[in-house]
C-alpha cells in the first residue's frame, strides 16, 4: 500500500583533518548524509554485505561515497502512462519510454512533460510478463536515428531495430523492424528483457529462464544469460565463446544492467523464494540458478555482491550514479542505494520513498546528479491511482 509523500531535511556533516609529519602527509576525511527526504525508512532491514576493502584502487578511480545517501523527488515529469517498461534518454534530454501491454513507444518531452506516440512495435505479444520490454538508444543515433527494443511474440523474445523519424505524423514515426537477433526463449514469466550499449558500443541483453530452470545452466540456451552482440546481432571478439553471444549464465531473470565509473557491468535479478541478487558481471562466470539462489554457491559459482529478501526488493531497472547503484524495486516498492568501493559495498544498502509511489520499474541516469525513475503501478501487479504510472526525476546522493 502506498503512503503519502512527506518531506523532511537532509542533514550532512563533514569532518576533515590533516595531519603533517616530515615530508609526508596523510589525508583523512568521511561524510554522513542523512538519506531520505521522505516518510521514515520502515524496511524490515537491508541485507548483509560482503567482504571488506579492496586493494588499493588505480590512479584516478573514483573516492567511495558515503556510506549514507539521500534523495529528492524533483517533480513528477509525466504521468497517466500505461504500463511502461524501458525508458531511454535521447541525445537531446527527452526520453523514450515503452508500453509493455500496448506495444508502442511513446516520446516525453524532459521540460514540459509533452508525451507524443512514435507508434507501435509490430509483432508484440503482450501477456504475462511479456510484451514490450527494453528500448535502448545507440551511441550513433545521431546518424542513424535508430531505436533498438526488445519483446515478446508469438514464438519467442527477440531484439529489433526501428528507424525513428520525429518529422513524420505522430503514431506513424517508426520504420518497419529490421530483427537483429531472435531465439530467446519466451514464457508467461522470466522474459528478461533489459537492454543497453555498453562503454564497448556493443549491445548487452538480459534474458530470463522463461520458467524453465534448466536452461540457465544450458550454455547451448539463450534463457538464463546476460547476452553480448555487435549493434547488428552479431557474437562479439572477445566474448568466452568466440561463437556466441552468451556472456554470463547461470541466471533466473535479469531485470537491470549498468556500468559503473571503470566500466564493470553490474546486473540485478529476480530470485525465486528467497534471495534476490545483485551481481558483478564476468565473462564466461556461473551466476548459480537453479542450483544456488543467493550467497553461499561454493565452488564453480559466483556470488551476489548484495542479496535481498523478495519481499524488500524483486529488483528490476538499475543505475549507476555518484558512485552508488540505484536500483529499483517492484514488490519491495523502494528504490535501493547500494554505494560501492570498486567492488565492494562501502555499507549496508538503504532503501528510499518506501511505499510512495508504488512499484519501481525502471531507473536511467539523468546526466546531471539524480535518475529517471519509472513506476509500475499499471502491469497488472499493483494497486493503480490516479496518476498512474508515472515518470519521476529524483536528485540522489
């Protein structure tokens, strides 16, 4: 259930000091910000963390945040949306956004809120969990005004490419699909769906295990991976298997990818039961499902930097921002902050706007301090009110 918005001030304390010995000077410093500007935190507890430091980071790696953060919903940039999905930010600063159900793609002006229909993907099968899903925007848009999606049809989940063209009459401003890379197995749940350029310029795809857990083990399969292509649907040089596209496997439903400062790919993931996760991604590594759900994998498995109850989180969109990773919550209905040392969480994750604005969908950066945050009232799952679903510009820290 949703809960009234209610404000309150961010308090930072900063304390620094210098100590001078000889030639030599150590420098020591640590800050608090006191998080949400919002109603009391009511989580029942965020999980444990793993580790402690790492070694001492290259010449010109990002200093840790915080380990307390805070955040500011700016202003509510759209509303009245119908079950969105993907959100991708245009060179300009408007934003695509997705419909799952209805299969189009809508333009929202980032000023004024303006929402113009491009049109409707062609061969979208909504149902389920499927439909819609991930849109994504290449680094060459500017020349090539293209807008890649991925979605569910009638036989499977596929990636396509449509040419954008604002010039023509709104609702008729998409080319026909040009399919780049099809096969992925679809089912009522655990479509994945997620999709993003990474600082290679290469496109990466989350899938899901369409509720067939065996296949994320399956390397032959595309369900359960973290998938890596040329802009064209191509295996890329460098992947584990020269052959494939498969990058990582051993996953049930990847919902977030993002990079951080030194360009390490983080994913997020449904679990099943019990742990939701939150992984730091290697080529060629096991990320467990079915045989693991959470920490604890042993041997040939790789474990969750961070992992969750279902009910604080069921993850989807994430977003790397001053040196932490947002990440968006469906049924825990917050959004997560999750601040990194390199690899390695400085603190325990805090969670914000708990029960706010309902189910979280997606979180995109917004090129200044804050996140794009899309809610997901209308996918048949939540509690709807007037409004619903909404685009929302938060400032974080």
């Amino acid at each position: 259930m949703r809960l009234p918005a209610v404000s309150a001030a961010t308090v930072v304390t900063a304390v620094t000091s210098v100590l001078t010995a000889a030639a030599l000077v150590f420098t020591a410093g640590c800050s608090t910000d006191d998080g949400d500007t919002g109603p009391p935190d009511r989580s029942p507890g965020a999980s444990s963390t793993t580790g402690t430091g790492s070694a001492s980071p290259p010449e010109g790696a990002p200093s840790p945040p915080p380990a307390k953060g805070s955040v500011r919903v700016v202003r509510t940039v759209a509303e009245g949306l119908e079950s969105p999905w993907g959100l991708a930010a245009l060179p300009d600063g408007d934003l695509l956004v997705s419909s799952r159900d209805t299969g189009k793609i809508f333009r929202i002006a980032a000023d004024s809120g303006k929402k113009t229909e491009l049109g409707s993907v062609p061969g979208v099968s909504s149902g389920g969990e499927g439909g819609l899903l991930g849109i994504a925007v290449p680094p060459t848009f500017g020349s090539d005004h293209l807008v890649y999606a991925y979605f569910t049809t009638e036989s499977d989940n596929r990636i396509a490419r449509l040419i954008y063209d604002e010039k023509k009459p709104a609702g008729s401003q998409l080319g026909a699909p040009d399919t780049i890379f099809k096969g992925i197995p679809k089912g009522v749940v655990h479509n994945g769906g997620r999709i993003a350029f990474g600082p290679d310029r290469m496109l990466y795809a989350g899938t899901g295990e369409s509720g067939d857990r065996g296949l994320a083990q399956d390397k032959e399969s595309l369900g359960g991976k973290i998938l890596r292509m040329t802009p064209d649907g191509e295996p890329v040089h460098g992947n584990p298997d020269a052959d494939s596209v498969v990058y990582s496997y051993g996953h049930r439903n990847v919902q977030g990818l993002a990079w951080d400062a030194e360009k390490r790919l983080w994913a997020s993931e449904f679990g099943q039961n019990e742990w939701d996760e939150l992984n730091l991604i290697e080529p060629g590594k096991n990320y467990g499902w079915p045989e693991v759900e959470g920490k604890g994998g042993g041997s040939g498995f790789v474990d969750p930097v961070e992992q969750w109850t279902t009910e604080e989180a069921s993850p989807s969109g994430i977003a790397y921002v001053k040196g932490s990773i947002w990440m968006a919550g469906l049924r825990g209905e917050r959004l997560w902050r999750i601040p990194l040392d390199r690899t390695k969480p400085v603190a325990e994750p805090q969670s914000f706007l708990e029960g706010r604005y309902g189910r979280l969908r997606t979180v995109v950066p917004d090129g200044a301090d804050g996140v794009w945050l899309v809610t997901s009232e209308t996918d048949t799952r939540g509690t709807p009110q007037s409004g619903d679903d909404r685009i929302l510009q938060v400032k974080v820290s």
